[in-house]
C-alpha cells in the first residue's frame, strides 16, 4: 500500500539494429589552433561638448522648475479648498447656533 507502483518498461518491438562499433582517432598534441577573436560591437561615442552639456543642464534644470511648479500649484489648490471648506463650515455652525437661540 505505501510502496510506490513503478512502471514497467515496454519490450522493444520490431527489428534491433547491433551498436555500431566506434574506432578512436588519435590526436596529436602541439598543434592547437588560436581562438577566433570575435570583434567587439561598435556602439556610437557620445560626445559630451560643452554645448550638449549646457543644453543637458538647461534641459534638467527646466523639467525641475515645471515639476515644481505642478506640485506647488496643487498643493495651493488642496490648501485653498481646506480653506474655503473651513469657512463653510463656520458660517453652517454660525447659522445653526443662531437658529438655535432664536427659539
């Protein structure tokens, strides 16, 4: 019950062809070959000149001041909105104490 069930292997059918007997070659030390040298991939040179590296400069510099820029508008705009919902809120509790004093 706890012994694994192993197949059986299948007996072969049809013709059985003889191994074929492999003769070994000699080898001669002393004469090896050089290894193929395989040419390293060309990849373009980038050239770092001072005007590509002002126009880099310039370039980050800009994509900074925008994101800046963003992020500093929305965190006015949810600054404003907590402003304007603090207000409402005073004038709802305004109204409804005055409400509450006139009966």
């Amino acid at each position: 019950m706890f012994r694994p069930k192993l197949p059986t292997m299948p007996q072969p059918t049809g013709t059985v062809i003889p191994p074929v007997v492999i003769e070994p070659t000699v080898i001669t030390p002393g004469t090896s070959t050089p290894p193929a040298t395989v040419p390293a991939p060309t990849r373009p040179m980038v050239q770092l000149t001072p005007g590509t590296a002002l126009a880099l400069v310039g370039g980050g510099t800009a994509v900074v001041l925008v994101v800046g820029a963003v992020l500093v508008s929305l965190l006015l705009a949810i600054a404003i909105t907590g402003a304007s919902v603090a207000v409402c809120a005073l004038v709802i509790r305004s109204l409804v104490n005055a409400d509450a004093k006139r009966r």
